[in-house]
C-alpha cells in the first residue's frame, strides 16, 4: 500500500517504500499510470487549459492564471527522488505551441510570459533528476516545445521574455545531469537495469539538443545572445542568470561541434561576452569561470582566435588569484 506523503523524510522505512514503488513500475501503459496518480487539481488544470484554447474567443486572463497556477504547482509537487507529477508535465507540453500563437495573436505579453516560465520550470526539475523524467522529454521531443521556444526568441517580444526563453533553451541544452543520471544504480535499480536507463536518458536529451540546435541554426543567434546579454543590467538584482545562459548555450554549441561556422565567424563577438563576463563589475566568480571557460574554448577550438586573445585584456593574475583563493576555502568556482 502507498505510504501517506507526510513520510517523505529519508530515514523513514516507510519512505524508501515509497520511493521502490515509484521507480520500479514498469513502463508498460504509461498513460493509464500517470493519470491514476494524478492529483485531482492536476486533472482539473489540464483540462481547464484544453478546453480553454479550443475556445474561438479564450478567457485570456483566466488561461493566463491556469498557466501560471500549473507551473507553480510542478514546481511544489516536485520530489527529487522520484521527479514531478508526470500527469500535469506531460499535461502541459503539448500546448506549448498553441499557447504561444493564441498569446501572440491577442497580444497577451502576461500570458506569453506565464507560458516560457511554467516550462522552465518543468524543464529545469527535469533535468535535475532526468533518468526519472524520460517520458516528459520525449513529450517534449515530439511536440517540439522547447523548439516553439527557440522561434520565439526570435520573433521580438519584450526583454523579459527573452531572458526567460535564454535561461530555459540553456538549462534544455546543457542539463545538470546531477547524482540521479551519472548513478542511477542508487535508486535501487539492478546493474543492468542502471546501465539501460543512463543510456536512454542520456540519448533522449541528446535528441532534444540536437533539435535545439538545427532550430538555432536557422537565424542568426549569435547577435541575438549578444542583444540578450547585454539586456540583463548589473547592480539590479538580476543575478546574472541571463549572461550565464547566454555563455552556456555557446560553450555546449563548441562541446557538441555544433554551428562552428556562425561561431568562427562572429568569434570577435563571442570573445568579447567572454571577456566582459570575466571583467564583471560584481564580482561574481561563477560568471567570471564561465567566461574564462568559454574564452579557453574558443581559443581551443579555433587558430583565428589565438591570434587575437591578447587583444581581450584578460586579467590572468586576478583569475589566479580567485582560483587560489577558492581552493583555500575548499570551494570551486567553476561549479
């Protein structure tokens, strides 16, 4: 019998119980599954949102609110050892698209914005534990959501937006991949099994990448992240979340030998993000890895690029001096 959720804590017996239950179904009538363990207002918000948008005239703010109400609530139902409410993200996906055109076509920037940011959301957990998350990828995958995303960043919309669509295609092409992925044997799986699932999941986010990418291939993207990093203001309060996903984007391009040509031949551009990444005025030490990682990417990859990399001004004695000063304290800056 299915233990109550109030004993979720890790050295309950009845947890672990819980936990075997959830990840040794069999993948045999998915469907049938997710929507027997669906909570009931999963199953209310998804069918609110079907219906709403087969609606000739939509409630605009009411399927603005479903929107953001179902991103709120993947995010709360979210366990890692487990994933999320597989009913409510599967749920979502298709619609993506549709919620896109009808947010266009009424000119509805909130719910243009409630719809990049509840999948963020969801692809964000995904990829925090994916090997539990395959069939919400592959629902992905085959309604090219994420892809909808891509076009979006493309087509204009306001600063916010965009920052959202960047953050959420970086995390879509350059996953965490955490514990879960790199040892599933953990989650009480036999060797075997283990071996199975980390292959999978590893090709199904493969997959999703590589549609990700043939979709930027299609526009001039570089100048594009370019236009989306500088939007992101120092001393805002914005984190530097948009810089960052801007530079990871990039630098999962050059590790998957994608689009080497448009990065070749906007490297001056792609150098410069580099180095103003390094040369923060904030100090953040992740945002200054991230740009010294890239900048010893490029430099790497392309001959062109070395000749001008004493042109970028880098600070080798300060990056030094950060590397040295994190080891000191046991941390890692490029983490």
């Amino acid at each position: 019998r299915r233990p109550p959720r109030s004993t979720h804590c890790i050295s309950s017996a009845a947890s672990d119980v819980y936990k075997r239950q959830g990840l040794t179904k069999g993948k045999h009538d998915q469907s049938a599954h997710d929507i027997a363990n669906a909570s009931p207002l999963s199953n209310l918000l998804v069918t609110v949102l079907k219906n709403a948008l087969k609606s000739s005239e939509p409630l605009l703010d009411v399927l603005c609110e479903v929107v953001r109400v179902i991103g709120l609530l993947a995010r709360e139902t979210f366990l890692r050892p487990t994933g999320g409410d597989m009913f409510l993200l599967k749920g979502f996906a298709p619609f993506v698209g549709a919620l896109m055109k009808t947010a266009n076509d009424h000119n509805h920037p909130s719910l243009h914005l409630y719809t990049i940011k509840s999948l963020g959301i969801m692809i964000n957990m995904a990829n925090s534990t994916p090997s539990t998350m395959i069939p919400f990828y592959k629902e992905l995958i085959e309604h090219r959501a994420v892809n909808e995303l891509v076009k979006e960043l493309f087509a204009g919309g306001q600063s916010k937006a965009l920052q959202a669509i960047v953050q959420t295609v970086a995390v879509a092409v350059h996953p965490l991949a955490g514990k879960v992925l790199n040892f599933p044997w953990q989650r009480n799986t036999t060797q075997t099994a283990a071996v199975n699932e980390y292959k999978e999941t590893l090709n199904v986010i493969e997959e999703m990448r590589h549609a990700i990418f043939a979709c930027l291939g299609e526009y001039s993207w570089v100048e594009k992240l370019k236009a989306v990093f500088a939007s992101e203001g120092e001393g805002r309060g914005d984190k530097n979340i948009t810089k960052l996903s801007c530079l990871r984007i990039i630098l999962q391009l050059l590790r998957s030998n994608k689009e080497l040509s448009q990065i070749q031949a906007h490297s001056g551009t792609i150098m410069s993000l580099a180095n103003s990444a390094i040369n923060n005025k904030e100090e953040d030490n992740v945002l200054k890895a991230t740009g010294l990682f890239l900048m010893a990417n490029m430099v790497r990859q392309f001959a062109s690029v070395k000749r001008d990399f004493t042109s970028q001004h880098v600070d080798t004695r300060e990056i030094t001096e950060l590397f040295e000063k994190s080891a000191a304290v046991g941390t890692n800056i490029t983490k």
